[in-house]
C-alpha cells in the first residue's frame, strides 16, 4: 500500500487519493446503513406478525 501512496505522491496526486479513500469509506458507509435498515424493517415485520398472531390467538373465542 505504500507503494501505491509513494506513486501517488510523487505525481502530485494526493488530492486525487484523498478523495478516492473519501468516497470509498462513504459508500461503504452507505451499504452498511442500507444493511441495517433493511435488517432492521425484518425484525419489525417480525414483531408486527407475533403481534398480529397473539391477537388472532386472543381473540378467538375456541
């Protein structure tokens, strides 16, 4: 990796670099939240069927 940086250094490329780790960690960032959301709305989906089914259970007078 320090090669890599050393290249980009010697060109004049820092500003180029920075901006490339910047943009990677903020789509990483973005798929991660996606990530959670996502699994976040399955464990509410979850919670709201129990529910749903408890009162099904409840309700019926059998």
């Amino acid at each position: 990796m320090s090669d890599l940086a050393a290249v980009f250094a010697e060109r004049g490329d820092l500003a180029h670099l920075a901006l490339f780790l910047w943009a990677s960690g903020a789509s990483a960032l973005l798929v991660w939240a996606l990530r959670e959301l996502a699994a976040s709305n399955r464990r509410f989906n979850d919670f709201v069927t129990e529910i749903a089914r408890l009162e099904r259970l409840f309700a019926d007078p059998d």
